[in-house]
C-alpha cells in the first residue's frame, strides 16, 4: 500500500536525518514514478507527496496534465537532445546533464522559449564503463562553459550509485560527491550553485542522507518492484 510504504520512507528519512545532525527540511523526498500508472500517482500525491521524478520525457508529459498542477516534475533520466524542447517548462529541474552538448541544447531551446532551466550534473562518481555522467576530472570545465549559458543554471550535483546489496558500500561515494560539491561551492562561480545534491535510492537514501543528499530518488520504495 503506498499510504504505508510512505509512511516508512519519510519515518527513515527523518531517523536518518536525526542521526546526521540535520533537519529533515533540508531533504526532499522525490517520488519516482516511473513506469507506474497515474492512479498510483494520485495515491502518492494524497498521501503528500509533491514531487515526482520520471526518466523518459514521453511519460512525464503525458503524466503530467492528468495530475495536480502543484506537483514539481523532476526529470531524472538520461536526456537525448531531439527530447530537450518537450521538457523545458515542463521539469522543475533536470538531474541528468551528462555532457556539454546537452546542456548546450537545453540553453538553445530555453533561450528559445524565453524560459530558464535548472540543471543538475551528473557524475559517474564510482566510474561505471554502464552509466551515464562526467567523470569527476571533467566537471570543473564543463561547469567553466556551462556557468556561462543565460538560460541555464547549475544548481548542484547528482549520481547514481552502484547496485549493492549493502548501502554502506555506497557511503564512500556519497561522500565523494559531497566534498566535491562543497568544493566547487566555495569557488563562487557565478551562475553556479551547489545546494543540490540529488543522491540515494531505495537501496541507499538514508546513507545518502547520512552523507549530504539534499534530494533523495526513491521508486521502489514508495511504488513497489518495476
Ligand atoms: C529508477 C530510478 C530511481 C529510483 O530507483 P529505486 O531503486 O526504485 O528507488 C532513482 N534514480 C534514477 C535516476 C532512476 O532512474
């Protein structure tokens, strides 16, 4: 039942929030509802839930018009940039910027709607030759050009963890992406903040938390097995 599972999700984010010393306003739980049916959706958003996060474009447009208008869309997929105009205005944030060429479109069709997009990069933190992302080393350039971009604004950092079967497998690299952040935020870069870290799963959020995360992506957790 989604009421329960939660229920249970936002009980551990608060216990896990409680043992780092922070506060559980400082954590926002997104709901990932991929691959779900809008009915389970709505259940979520009666339960409270206002943020959704989907990673195919497609069905976060299609979703959307169907729920509350108060719900903050989160894209959180690999991106492809033929899919970039559909999603400007429509996401509160893209998590999943993986390399210049992208954020470049997400400039040009923002500039070209008259609208702002803000961004997350994604970094390959654990360097998985299956995943998606800048590798750490280039992240200081690609946010060199990109800070430069009117329509587009960096506002922190995102990975994707490696499959564990323990999530204190991941803590090293939850902490790696931290300092990172913490890092790049102390350079001041105009146009670029770092008071997202969008991190931890259903395997792993309350490590993640424990380690930083500002945004927690918990599917499974909340919706039940894909
Ligand atoms: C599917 C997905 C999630 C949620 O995964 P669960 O293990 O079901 O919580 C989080 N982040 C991204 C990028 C995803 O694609």
């Amino acid at each position: 039942m989604i009421k329960t599972q939660l229920e249970e999700v936002r009980e551990r984010i608060e216990a896990a929030c409680l043992r780092a010393g922070r506060s559980s306003s400082e954590v926002t739980l997104i709901a990932v509802s991929k691959t779900k049916p809008v009915s389970m959706l709505k259940e979520a958003y009666d339960c409270g839930a206002r943020a959704f996060g989907e990673n195919r474009v497609q069905e976060l447009i299609s979703k959307k018009p169907e729920l509350p208008e108060d719900i903050r869309w989160h894209m959180i997929g690999h991106l492809q940039r033929n899919k970039v105009s559909q999603v400007i205005g429509k996401a509160v944030l893209i998590h999943s910027v993986d390399s210049l060429r992208l954020a470049q479109q997400i400039e040009t069709e923002a500039a070209r709607k008259g609208l702002e997009a803000d961004i997350l990069l994604e970094v390959n933190v654990a360097r998985e030759e299956s995943k998606y992302g800048f590798m750490m080393e280039e992240v200081e350039e690609a946010i060199m050009l990109i800070k430069n971009f009117s329509h587009v604004h960096i506002k922190g950092l995102m990975t994707i963890a490696p499959f564990v079967e323990n999530p204190e497998e991941n803590r090293e690299i939850f902490k790696k992406l931290f300092d990172f952040a913490v890092d790049i935020g102390s350079k001041n870069i105009d146009n670029v903040t770092m008071d997202v870290l969008s991190m931890g799963m259903t395997g792993d959020y309350e490590v993640a938390i424990e380690e930083g995360a500002t945004m927690v992506r918990v599917g499974t957790g909340i919706f039940g097995a894909r």
